[in-house]
C-alpha cells in the first residue's frame, strides 16, 4: 500500500521547485535578500526519503500523469531510484 497521497507528490514538486526558484533569486544566501518562509520549505525538504518511498513517489506519479512521472528524476536528482524506476 501507497503511503503517498495525490497532495504528498504535488507539495514535493513544487518544494523543489520553490527550492530552485529561491536558489535562483538568492544563490550566495544573502540575508536581505531572504524570503519569508524559505527555512519552512528548507526544514521540510531536508526531511529524507528512503529508496522505498522514492519508488511508491514515482508509481504513484506515474499513475496521476506520465507526463510527470517521466521527469522526476530529473527534477528530483537527489534519487537515483527515481531514473530506474520510472519508464
């Protein structure tokens, strides 16, 4: 049984994305330049995802849009399981 719900794949998508946009905005962590609720999303990103969990992501994705599933692996780097695991 799927632990990941529709709404867990959504927020991890778009904490990466909010991560990458942030990184953009502020690549050297200047503090004038820190957004409010950038430690929420870090804090909640650093939170690890075992190889199990990466593979129930990437079924669960594949099952809500292929069209997401297949770049997971690229957006979500920090898994190799991700690359073998999706299509």
């Amino acid at each position: 049984m799927c632990r990941f719900t529709v709404n867990d794949v959504d927020a991890i998508v778009q904490a990466n994305e909010v991560e990458r946009l942030v990184t953009w905005y502020n690549p050297l962590s200047q503090s004038d330049l820190l957004i409010p609720g950038e430690d929420d999303i870090t804090t909640w990103r650093s939170h690890s995802i075992s190889e199990k969990q990466y593979r129930e992501l990437a079924r669960l994705a594949w099952d809500i849009c292929p069209e997401l599933a297949v770049f997971l692996p690229d957006r979500l780097i920090s898994s190799s399981v991700l690359a073998e695991t999706v299509p």
